[in-house]
C-alpha cells in the first residue's frame, strides 16, 4: 500500500508543479524516478520515452501509466495515471466554478471586450 502512496504522490507533485506539458516534465521525472528513487535504469527511462511518444494520447500520461505499471503492474499504472492528471482536472474545476460567477459581472464583461481584438 506504501508503494501506491509513494507513486501516487510522485506522479500528483509532478501533474501540480511541472508547467508546460508532457515534454516539460521529462527532465524532472528522470530527476526523480532514475537519479532520487532508482525506480528505473537510464536505459529503462529512454525506452519509456520512445514508446511513449509512439503511443497515442498525451505523453505524460503514458508515461505516469509505463512507470506505474513497472513498479506497481495494472494497480500501479491506474495510481500513477490518476496522480499526474488529478492536479490538472481540480484546477479546471476551479477556474471553471470561478469563472461560472463571474462571467456576468459588468468589469469582467468590459475586460473579455478588451481582449478579443488581442485574441483575434
């Protein structure tokens, strides 16, 4: 059970603090499943990359689920996979609860009017 917390918790920090993607997270992940925990070998670490970029969906997913599986097969995977996308689905919910009481304020109103043209 430890290790399903230890993954868990890796993967989760990982989804919270690694801004820019699945390729953003690569370096900080190799930090700490090669180098800190020895979870895996140098080698191990670049053949999840490979089939991970080869794989559909997105690459940190695949590669939380490829890790996961390693240290904790299918019970592992599903752990690992729901901490790296946890961080982002609740701040989705959040911004969208938020946004769902301000979208009709007149100042927010004004402001999105001020935006578009830049959007566009």
């Amino acid at each position: 059970m430890k290790k399903y917390l230890e993954l868990f918790l890796t993967f989760f920090k990982l989804g919270l603090f690694t801004f820019g993607g699945g390729y953003a997270m690569i370096p900080s992940l190799k930090e700490i499943v090669v180098e800190k925990k020895k979870w895996l070998s140098e080698e191990e670490m670049l053949e999840i990359l490979a089939i991970s970029e080869s794989t559909p969906g997105p690459i940190a997913i695949n590669m939380a689920t490829y890790v996961g599986s390693t240290q904790g097969g299918l019970l592992g995977s599903i752990v690992s996979t729901l901490g790296v996308v946890l961080p982002s689905f609740i701040i989705i919910i959040l911004v969208a609860s938020i946004l769902k009481k301000v979208i009709k304020n007149k100042y927010f109103q004004a402001f999105l009017n001020g935006v578009k043209p830049v959007v566009i």
